[in-house]
C-alpha cells in the first residue's frame, strides 16, 4: 500500500512529540531510511508542509504573513494578532513581517488558506473594473 | 457647456465616494499540477462543487471551475488558456456557481459557452445571469406535451411528429444529414412563436460558419443563439456547452416562451467529458466513460419539459443528435441517450445513398409523445399514410421474389413509390403544415395515382405553386387545422385544376 505524505507526517509527528533531542534525532535517522526503502524521497517537500501543518495545529500556533508598506505599529500589530487568534483558535500567533512598497498602503494579511486583501493597490485595481465595466 | 462639465466631474467624486472597496476574508489555495485543461490546487479548504475559481496568472485572471473536491485537493477543469498557468499561482475562490448571461440580447448573437461573444458584435449587454447547472423540473410543474413542433420536414411532421417540450434523438452515422434536418427546424420556426438556441458541440468553425450565413440568409437568426464550442476549444469549454445553452433557453422558459434547443452533438460531449474524468482520475467504466456518464446527459435532457399554466406554461424541446460509428445503435452513449429521449430519428446510409433524402428510416424511428401534439388534419392523413408507408415496406421485400402480382398488391406498390418520392425533400426548403396536408391528402385520396412516379417531385411543386396562388384553402388549414369537407373539397378541386395544367398524367 502507498503512504501519504500527510500519513508520514503524522506519524512522525506522533513519533516525535515529546521526545528529547538525541532521541528524535535516531528518530528521524530511522525515518530517512524507511523513507528511503519505500522510495519515497520525492515526498519530503510534502512531509515537511504537512508536518509543520499538524505540528502548529496541535500547539496551537498559527503562522501567518503580513504584507504591508509601511512596518505595523504595536498597536496595529496586536489588533492583527487579535483578529487571528479569533478567527483560527490558535493560541500563539507566529506573524511574519513583511514590508512591500509595491502594495501602495493598506496591508494583506495570509493565513491557512484565507487572506484578507485590504492593500491600496487592490482597491486601486477593484475600482478600475468598477468603472471600466 | 460649464454645466455639463461640472456634473460630469460631479458624478465622477460621487461614485468614487460611493465606492466602498470591501475588504473580505478570502478563500485561496495555490496550483500544485496543471495538466491538458485541468488544475489540481491545495488549500481551497471552502470550495463548493462547480464553482467559479480565480486563477491569478501573469497574464491576468483565468477562470476555471472546481469539479472534484477531495480531502486535501481541488480537481479544477480550466475554461481558457491554462498554459498561462503555472504550478504555484494563488487561485481564489469566488463564492459564485458558475454562470452565464442571458436574456433577449442574446438573440441573434454568436457565443461561446461562458457567454462571450464570437461574432464581433461587442459584449452581451444583459445583467441578468442564470447557473448553468440546474436541476430540471418537477412533477407538479409540468404538463404533458399537446402543441406540435412543425419541423417543415415531411417525413417527420407526419410519420415521427414533435411536440413542443419533448426530446427526440437524431441519430446515425456521419454525413447523413443529421445537422442538416436540425437546421431545417430552426428555419422553420419562423413565425412559429418559437426562440431557438443551437449548441455546436466541437464542431469545425468553418461548419458553423456556413451554418450561421444560412440561418441569417433565411431570416432565422432573429430569433436564434447559437452557442458555439468548436473543435479547438478546451475540453471543459465543450463539457459546459450544452448546459450554458440550456440555461440561456431557461431564460424564456421562464418567461412562459416555447424554445426549441438542438446539441449537435452528445457524442462529442460524452468524449469530451470522458477526456476530463480521465484527467482527474476518476475510475473508467465501459468503453473508459466515468460512471456517471449517464447523468450527465440525463441531467441535461430532464431539463427539456413542458410546464403547465400555473408555472407560465413554457416549454423546451430538445433535439439531441448522436454520431453513430458504422450505424452501431447498440453502442454505450446512443443506447443511454435513446431511453433518455422521447423517441428518435434513425437516419440510414442505405436510404442516403439510394437518393432518400432526408434518410429517414421510417422503420426504426418512433416517438412516443409527440402523436398528441399533431393537429387534427394531419392525424387524419397521416394515419393513414404510415399504414401506406409500412405496406408499401412489407410488399416492396416481398415483390423483389416474384413478378406475378394481384392488381392490388400492384396499386399499393406503385402508391408507395409515389409515397417514397414525396418523402424526399431538399436541404433549407421546409414546408409548412398546410401544405403537407394538402399532398399526403392527395397521395392517401389516390389524387397521384395517375401522376408517374419519375414526375411525382415536380408535379408537387407545382401543386403548392397553384395552393400559394389560390391561398385560400393553406388559409383554411391553418386555421382550422382541421380537414372538414370544405377543405377536403377545396383541396381536391386544387389538386384537379393543377393536373389540368400538366401533360404528362398517364392516361
């Protein structure tokens, strides 16, 4: 039978949780040869995608992207996080700044699979078809 | 002059103002393959099945349509250039089933099946959308068929007649004159209180092409859209085709219209979608058709109906047409398509050949509605005439075997061959009603028994010649759409007064 990608991760993930270092890393070693005898190396890029997805799911944490022009203040920034914590019941919110003047003002927050689009440029662009159409 | 300007700009401040750009959680997800017109995409988590998908390309926004949502992925198929598209472009969900415009303005018009215009005629300007998949109506909402179709074919009209809100297959092999019956319809839904709407169905352009100058030569084009995916496109654009033209005639439908609707041809679109099922992986069955491959011409075919009083009492009808190989009915789509439909139209090489046209095969082809939907004076004829049609078969085998024959079985003989001629009819010529009355009347009465079979076709037209310059009695008809003893005497004096006229009746 084949393994999924996702049924790799999980189960390292299970494997690993709690453990102390010098044990996951025989884990892992364990791991790479089993990946190696399935002939499944193609995989790892979906592994890790997985794993980070079920590692940050089971603690709770949340990764998400911040595009913005200018850096957010600690103000706005908490009101982000808020938001996140909110939407997603993540207890921890990893936020990754980045800053893009090509996006006029505003920002664009990623997440999961959702984004919220609240950049200059994309109202520029919304309000061009508006009154194209 | 000031004025103007200052309203203008007036205007202008006011719909900036008024623009309001809302900023809304999106679903997104990101192209994991791209393949031949389908996308397989991550994330997505919200998708709902058929609908709208934004791929953010380069080249700009491409649309496609979820088809197949699966745990961790979508399966979309693709309806434009997907080699725009590259593995890792952000595709949005859009929270809208697929749709297309419809309305009046799309009468007369050339369009694809997103509802995108061909003929150079600029943008549809309607802002009214129906979802291209519906689900047909229901029981309480329908009425049975009782309005006649006229196709102006004569064979058909008589022996395999139409009603308004039944599905008739035409089937058979290539080059047998399939589209061509189809067109004759339309041409003949002039003045008929009938919109028509033609799906080409990966046709060749050129065909089409020819097909449109027809129609717009015969004036059908004011009441006809034609919705076109030809040969080039896409296999997902040729998969939605017929249901974009469905939902178009929905339009007036709803609107308490008739609309007749022609698929040319579900064969093409069964490959089309084998093609896409394939592609997404989905299990083949028999001859590699996915297994719901009968739903998805039954789905489409149900949406043909006929509604009743209280819900407008519109109607569709709807004329499939199937591309047999080598005349094998027995093959999956055309059985699966013949007990979808109300009946079919079984063309034959055989008839084709020997100078039957059109090769209707009066044998195989039935139609278990439309009889109700005749009116009165062509029951009566016609009646009789398919009696003449099957003996005239049944004699005509057994005739081949011996020379030695009764003075009856002689009459029957030569009546059907009158019968046979009369039959044959040319391409983008349609006859009205009243006029097939009037010669199946003569035939069945043995008016044409003196006129020589070789002479049969030209003294026929001279004989509508003679009704048309004498309009009284296809008046008549045509109103009453009854045969009482009047018109019958009317008609016999016609068919008289024109013999007079002509020196080849034998003697």
């Amino acid at each position: 039978m084949k393994i999924s990608a996702q049924q790799y991760a999980l189960s390292l993930y299970q494997l690993v949780e709690g453990k102390p270092e010098n044990e996951v890393k025989k884990i892992l070693k364990n791991f790479v040869v089993f990946l190696n005898k399935n002939l499944d190396f193609n995989k790892v890029n979906e592994i890790t995608n997985s794993f980070v997805k079920i590692w940050n799911f089971e603690h709770g944490e949340l990764s998400a992207e911040l595009v913005s022009a200018r850096e957010f203040g600690p103000t706005a920034k908490e009101i982000v996080i808020d938001y996140l914590k909110e939407k997603s019941g993540a207890k921890k919110v990893l936020l990754n700044e980045i800053e893009d003047k090509d996006i006029l003002g505003g920002f664009i927050l990623k997440y999961d699979n959702k984004i919220v689009d609240g950049s200059l440029k994309n109202s520029l662009e919304e309000l061009k078809i508006k009154i194209e159409a | 002059m000031s004025s103007t300007k200052d309203f203008i700009i007036e205007q202008l401040k006011e719909e900036i103002s008024g623009f309001k750009s809302e900023v809304s959680e999106k679903s997104v997800g990101r192209v994991l393959k791209v393949s031949d017109g389908i996308a397989l995409v991550s994330g997505l988590s919200e998708a709902m099945m058929s609908e709208i998908l934004k791929f953010k390309t380069e080249k700009g926004d491409i649309t496609g349509v979820a088809l197949n949502l699966e745990e961790n992925l979508v399966g979309a198929i693709i309806l434009g250039d997907f080699t725009a598209i590259k593995e890792g472009d952000e595709v949005q969900a859009t929270k809208r089933i697929l749709e297309v415009p419809v309305g009046e303005a799309v009468i007369g018009r050339v369009l694809n099946p997103l509802g995108e215009p061909l003929d150079g005629k600029g943008k549809v300007e309607t802002n009214k959308f129906y979802p291209v998949e519906k689900i047909a109506p229901g029981v309480i909402t329908r009425a049975s068929v009782k309005e006649p179709v006229q196709t102006g074919i004569k064979a058909i009209d008589a022996m395999i007649p139409i009603g308004r809100g039944q599905r008739e297959l035409i089937i058979g092999d290539r080059q047998l004159g399939k589209t061509a019956l189809a067109i004759d319809t339309i041409i003949n839904q002039k003045g008929q209180n009938m919109k028509c709407v033609y799906v080409a169905i990966g046709q060749k352009e050129s065909k089409i092409a020819n097909i449109v100058s027809k129609l717009t030569e015969n004036g059908a084009m004011e009441y006809t859209t034609v919705v076109l995916a030809g040969a080039s496109n896409s296999a997902s654009l040729l998969y939605i085709a017929p249901y974009a033209g469905c939902a178009m005639a929905e339009y007036f439908l709803d609107k308490g219209e008739d609309v007749l609707i022609i698929y040319d041809d579900l064969s093409k679109h069964a490959v089309s979608y084998r093609e896409i099922s394939l592609l997404l992986r989905r299990p083949p069955g028999r001859e590699a058709y996915p297994g719901d491959v009968f739903y998805l011409h039954s789905r489409l075919l149900e949406r043909a109906c006929k509604l009743n009083k209280e819900y407008g009492g519109g109607s569709i009808t709807a004329l499939p047409i199937i591309e047999t190989q080598a005349g094998d009915l027995s093959a999956y789509i055309p059985t699966n398509v013949i007990s979808i439909t109300d009946g079919q139209i079984f063309l034959e090489p055989d008839l084709f050949y020997k100078g039957n046209r059109p090769a209707v095969n009066a044998g195989l082809s039935v139609s278990r509605v439309g009889s109700s939907a005749q009116i009165k004076a062509m029951k009566k004829v016609a009646g009789k005439m398919r009696l003449e049609a099957a003996q005239y078969r049944e004699l005509a085998a057994f005739a081949q075997f011996g020379s030695d024959l009764d003075e009856d079985t002689k009459k029957k003989l030569e009546r059907g061959k009158r019968l046979y001629e009369i039959f044959k009819q040319d391409q983008y010529m349609p006859l009205s009603v009243a006029k097939q009355v009037i010669i199946y009347y003569s035939l069945i009465n043995g008016f044409l028994d003196d006129v020589p079979v070789e002479k049969t076709r030209e003294f026929e037209s001279a004989l509508y010649k003679y009704a048309d310059l004498n309009d009284g009695v296809l008046k008549l008809i045509e109103e009453k759409k009854e045969l009482d003893e009047e018109i019958e005497n009317k008609i016999k004096q016609l068919v008289n007064d024109c013999k007079a006229t002509v020196d080849y009746l034998i003697k």
